[in-house]
C-alpha cells in the first residue's frame, strides 16, 4: 500500500512539473490578475508568459478573428480555450466607436514631456498590463478588455475565467515603453488600411506592441513601419491612424493613403511648437480640412470640436503643462452619456496621462475625475 501511495504521489509530482513547465508563465501571469483599488472595472496584471513577436507577423495575422485565435493557440497548447472580441461592426457593417483625443505636450517644470489619451467607447472594464520581455523593452499599456471577451457582465472572476486576460500583450490601445516611447489609436471611419505588398502583414493593435517592445524613439518606430504592412480588420468597420511620441518631444501621427494603395502617410510635429494633437480625422496636408467632413474623419463624434478645444487649451498654456492641466485637457473634451442612434451609450473610458520621463501613468476610469490611480514599472 506504501509503494502504491510513493507510485502516486510521484506520478502527480511529474504531472505538476510538466504543467509549471508548460504553463508557468501563464499561471503566474493569471495569478497576478487584480482589480486596482477595489474597482472591478479596472485590472492591473503582470505579464509574464513567454511571447514571440517574430512567430506572430511570420504568419501575417491582420485581422482579430486570426489573432484571438493564435493567442488560443499559443496559450491553450491543446486545451478547448475560446476568447471572442465583442468589438464588431454595427448592423451597417461600420463602426462608430473608439473617438479619442490624443497629444504630446513639454511639462510645466521643463523636465520631459506628457503624453495625454482620452479612450472615448462604450463602458467596458480596462486592463493595465506591466510586460518586462528578455527581447525588449518594459512596458505599461492599456487595453480595452472587450477586444478579448469581457464585459461589465462577464469579468475576470476566478483563474478560469481570467485566462482571455492573457491576449491583451497583444491588444494594447495605448501604452508607455521604458525609454518613454507612447503611443495610441484613434479610429477613422471607412480608413481601414489594406496594406498589400511582399512584406508580412501586422493588425491594428499589434504593430502598437512592436513600437512598444522594440523602439526607443520615433524614428526607430518609422523605420520598423517601413518593414511590415499595417492592414486593420475591415470586420470591425473602421480604419485607424495612430500617434506616436518618444522622451525627447518628437512626436508623429500615422496614416495611410486610401486613394494611394494605402500607403503610409507621416504628419511630423513641428519642431518649432512644444505639443501636438490628433483627434478622429485625417492630419495628412492631403486630406486636412477644417471644415467636419465624414471622408476624412468622423463628425459624428465631434472630432473637429474636440481638436478646436484641445489645441485652445494648449495654446493658451503655451503648449506646457502640469499634470493636473494635462488632465484638464483631457476632461475638457470627454464624453459622457453620448447616446448613439443605435440606443448605446458612450463614454470616455479612460483618460490616460503618461509621464515620459518618470516612465508613469496616472488613469482616471469612466470620468470618475477625483480619482487618480498611478502605475509605474
């Protein structure tokens, strides 16, 4: 009966280290799934898996659908996981969500910059994930956790149900590097780039991960640009363009040419101002207008608005600010309770302020502006 007892207890200790083996990473990422300050709308969780960005754009995944199933793939090893995105079109096969505000603005103090996002969608629970890859840089960045599955009704309650949690390395909407790189989405209705040339393909979210893990500064992000195509899920009914900012002020806003094979179209800061600003249309000499007008952006969100007010808060702070007066920014162009045509009902759901020399973010949730939580690596 001993030897029976030894034979088992062995055979469960063989299994235990193959799973630690297998899954150590995941688990201990899991684990380390918590809700900040009580908020069970808002996680912080520690990345610690292994993930393989090169594996990632060799198989030319651009569009969720293929991503989530990848992550399946690459965390589930074999096991029945699911995750689904509920960030899909309308019944008109569009999407008029996700109308942000982002900008780059130098510190009052003189010392660095700020990088600002307001994160405007309908009220879904955010993630904040701390990633420190042995190929790469730390990093802090938010995700919006409906893009992998959850909802105010479905929540991370429970090691079972927290596994989807483990797509968000790949789903990030915005985020700070350790060498002060940020960088964030804004949506353009009808934008979605279709990047087609010999070059492997990258999503919406994941050439973010790749400035995130791999580059220091603006001109390291364009050169990476110039190595893969950026072609956004045509599913989910919208296009994107991004903003990206390093530690010493250069800042630059991404586009793509939807006349021109969609090439990839560069606004550059001007040197001479100490910020820079995008909201939901197209910055591009091209396209830019100051007129709102639905074939270079979005006029239903009030994009032309938003930027008008934000680029008059910064002037007349001569483009410097305090942290407090870069979160008066963001509040001053937030949505709250914008009903839809649809019945839905948006909000900001965040508003974000990076700290690019302190490598900080401090996050107020769904307009709950008294309430500042800080992160940091």
């Amino acid at each position: 009966m001993k030897k029976v007892f030894i034979w088992i207890l062995g055979i469960l200790l063989a299994l235990c280290i193959a799973v630690a083996c297998i899954w150590g990473g995941e688990i201990a990422t899991v684990r380390s799934i918590s809700p900040v300050d009580g908020n069970k709308y808002l996680y912080r969780m520690e990345y610690k898996a292994a993930y393989d960005l090169d594996d990632l754009i060799a198989n030319d995944i651009d569009e969720n659908a293929e991503l989530l199933d990848y992550v399946v793939g690459r965390i589930g090893k074999g096991l029945p996981l699911k995750i689904k995105s509920s960030h899909v079109a309308d019944e008109d096969g569009e999407s008029e969500t996700m109308n942000c505000t982002s900008f780059q603005a130098a510190k009052a103090d003189g010392e660095g910059y700020y990088f600002g996002r307001n994160y405007d969608f309908f009220k879904n629970p955010t993630m904040v994930t701390v990633s420190r890859p042995k190929k790469g840089y730390a990093s802090i960045a938010v995700s919006d956790m409906s893009h992998f599955g959850y909802s105010l009704e479905k929540l991370p309650e429970g090691f079972a149900a927290s596994l989807s949690c483990l797509a968000s390395i790949y789903a990030p909407v915005d985020g700070i590097n350790e060498k002060g790189l940020c960088t964030s989405i804004m949506a353009l209705p009808k934008q979605a780039s279709q990047q087609d040339t010999p070059r492997h393909d990258v999503g919406t979210t994941i050439i973010m991960r790749l400035w995130l893990d791999r580059c220091a500064t603006v001109e390291e992000a364009l050169t990476l640009l110039e190595t893969v195509d950026v072609r956004h899920d045509a599913g989910v009914g919208s296009g994107y363009h991004y903003m990206v900012a390093d530690a010493s002020g250069d800042c630059a806003v991404v586009e793509f040419d939807k006349e021109d094979g969609w090439k990839t179209m560069i606004v550059r800061k001007d040197p001479a101002e100490p910020y820079m600003l995008v909201t939901n249309h197209l910055l591009s000499p091209k396209y830019y207008t100051t007129i709102p007008d639905e074939a270079v952006g979005n006029p239903h969100s009030k994009s032309w608005w938003r930027y008008e007010t934000a680029d008059a808060y910064l002037r007349a702070h001569g483009g410097t600010l305090t942290l407090e007066e870069a979160q008066e920014c963001l509040s001053q162009v937030h949505w709250k309770d914008l009903v839809w045509d649809n019945g839905m009902v948006e909000d900001t759901q965040y508003s974000n302020v990076y700290d690019q020399k302190n490598i900080t973010l401090s996050l107020r949730n769904w307009n709950t502006y008294d309430i500042t939580c800080t992160f940091g690596l």
